[in-house]
C-alpha cells in the first residue's frame, strides 16, 4: 500500500484538496471514478496519508479546474509533503484552524497578552492597532478571523483546552480600563465551562519554567502532536519526538508553578476590580464568577 506516516503538510494538502473538490462539487467517489483511481487513494490523499505523487495532484487540480498561483502553490506543497514540521509565513490561520478543528487538546501559555481563542473582539482591535507589523486595513480581517476561530468552543467534537497565563498579561493595558476589564470578566466567564481550564502563573515565582515566551502543543487521537510557537512574520509547527518532549517538559513546570483553577478565578477577579475598576458589568460579575 502507498501509505506513509503524515505530516503537518501532508495533512494541510489534503484538507486543500478536500477544499478544492468540494468547490469543483465533487466527492471522493466521484473523483476516483473520473481519474480511473481507487477510493481508497482519494481517502488516503485527502487525510495526508497516501504517498503524493506530483502528476496525480496535478490531474486532481486540473479536474477541479485549480489554475494560476493557486495551482503553483498547491504542486509546491505536495512536494514538500513529507519533509515534518513547518515555518510558514504569516499568516498560518487556515493551518492553524484546520489542526485545532482535529485536536483533542490544546494546551497553551502566553506571557504578555491573552491567548487569541480567549480574546475579546474590542481586546484583539486594540492590540492589533498596536502591533507595529499590522497594516491599519488589515485589523479588521484579522480580528474576524480570530473571532471566527473561537466557533471551535460550539463544536460538539471541541478539544480540552488549558490556558496558562502569567500574571503580567494583566498588567498590560491593552485598550485601556474598559476593554481591560471586560476581557477579564470575559475569562472568568470562560473558566468555569467544563472543557476549559485556566491557570494563572504568578509574578512572584520568578523564574517560572518557559524562557522563550509563548508556545502551545496540540494533541490529536489519530497523529502525532504538534507544538507551535508564533514569532512576528512566520508560525513555527514542529512534531519531531525531541521537539514534543521539550515541550511536554516546559507545560510540566509550568502547572507545577501555576495556581490552581480556583486560585487563578480569584486572583483575576480580584485584578479585574483593582487594576480596572467596575465597567458595565460591575465587580458583581466577578464575584459570581468566583462564588461558582
């Protein structure tokens, strides 16, 4: 059988592919017929587990009518399928979308910002505004995205998401007071569901277990972890076992040196009042939010 391990780009090619068929109203069964394939090599291709062969994702393209730069970039793609992990440029949302969609859990830090599935809509404006590489007419997009993202907390299949935060993400005021304490009110609101966990790491413990800043590791019921780490112009996707094992290292000390859930409630609620005041929503949100 021509079947190999997947990768992260075998596994993006194949949604692409799943894509382009679906545009072109074409089903697996459908498209083996037409190229004279077995079904079993479409469900291979489409799921990254067939090995590519570039005139066959040529003739699929052409039967899906893909042309132009699109084409090019898709033959690029399913010569590289098999190479692992992946530093692509900005911006890696449809990959990144397409690998939370498949996770089982998403373990996340961020030291100096909220997390993006966590982010209120006013919270990711102003920090975008901010940014020194987005473009004023490339907010708007971004933020939607972003928000479009958090669709995975609807799904009936989502994963068992745990968020790390240092402390110091709440002493940035992004937005000002206002959009400060509404996105703070919005993670106490999100940390009692029950598939979401969110554990604070304090100021106070110093040297607290990661020493490069931000990273998330995914894990998935059907294919090796991921672990990725954003920088400002490319998103970094590794799955080799030395990588996984680093990471695995890093969220171990990090929840040894977090707060627990309960802890975490309080000590955002308790900034949320004292940093920011009360918005709309007053202190009283919080401290429902803390006497669940």
């Amino acid at each position: 059988m021509n079947e190999h391990r997947s990768t992260i780009r075998s596994r993006e090619l194949g949604d692409e592919l799943r894509h382009a068929m679906e545009k072109a109203n074409l089903n697996g069964k459908l498209a083996a017929k037409l190229l004279g394939w077995s079904e079993s090599k479409v469900s291979r291709l489409l799921m990254g587990y067939q090995i590519v062969n570039e005139s066959d994702i040529a003739a699929l393209l052409a039967l899906c009518l893909v042309k132009g730069d699109e084409k090019d970039r898709l033959m690029t793609l399913a010569r590289e399928y098999d190479v692992p992990g992946w530093l692509q440029k900005h911006p890696p949302f449809e990959t990144l979308v397409n690998l939370e969609r498949r996770a089982t859990e998403i373990t996340e830090f961020e030291v100096l910002r909220v997390p993006g599935l966590l982010q209120t809509g006013d919270y990711a404006r102003a920090l975008l505004a901010g940014s020194a590489v987005v473009t004023p007419d490339g907010i708007e997009p971004r933020i939607e995205k972003r928000l479009r993202r958090q669709d995975l907390f609807d799904r009936h299949d989502r994963p068992e998401c745990t968020f790390y935060l240092h402390e110091l993400v709440f002493y940035l005021p992004i937005g000002g007071p206002e959009v400060m304490s509404a996105q703070m009110h919005h993670l106490l609101r999100m940390s009692v569901r029950s598939y979401i966990v969110i554990r604070v790491i304090p100021a106070a413990i110093g040297a607290y277990g990661s020493t490069d800043g931000a990273c998330r590791l995914m894990e998935f019921s059907h294919q090796r972890p991921i672990a990725y780490v954003e920088e400002q112009t490319a998103g970094h996707f590794m799955e080799e076992p030395d990588e996984i094992t680093t990471y695995r290292r890093v969220f171990a000390k990090l929840a040894n040196n977090a707060l627990n859930e309960e802890q975490s409630r309080e000590l955002v609620g308790d900034l949320a009042i004292r940093l920011y005041g009360e918005d709309r929503d007053g202190g009283q949100l919080a401290q429902e939010q803390l006497q669940r």
